[in-house]
C-alpha cells in the first residue's frame, strides 16, 4: 500500500535551493518533526498541503533545532 495509503495528509516542501520535496504525515504537528531530519536547523521552507476542510494553505517554517 506504500507510505501514502497510511498518512492522512500530504505536504509539498520547497526548500531555500528550490528542492521539491513529498512528505506524509497524520497531523501538522507530526509533520513538523519530520521536517526536522529533512532539512537544516535555521532554514526556511515553504509548506503547502490540503487541510481537513479542503482549503489550499501555504506556510513558511523555519526549522528549529530537534528535541533530545
């Protein structure tokens, strides 16, 4: 069924380099520590995804430093 058929979103990233990025998770709050492994501390990343009403959204995260 593959990592998709299991996540309830879908988040497209865009980095500072202009790298498109596809990353699943099931909460926005989920998704955000993924970001962390993905992407260097202090950059900041353009996050569009479908929230559970439907609407387009897009977000600017600049990613902090993971949690032990």
């Amino acid at each position: 069924m593959g990592e998709r058929g299991l996540m309830r979103y879908t988040y497209e990233v865009k980095g500072n380099d202009g790298e498109n990025k596809t990353l699943y998770a099931m909460s926005y709050k989920k998704f955000l520590r993924k970001l962390q492994t993905e992407f260097k501390t202090g950059e900041t990343v353009e996050v569009r995804y479908k929230n559970k009403k439907g609407h387009d959204l897009v977000k600017f995260e600049t990613i902090k430093k993971p949690k032990d």
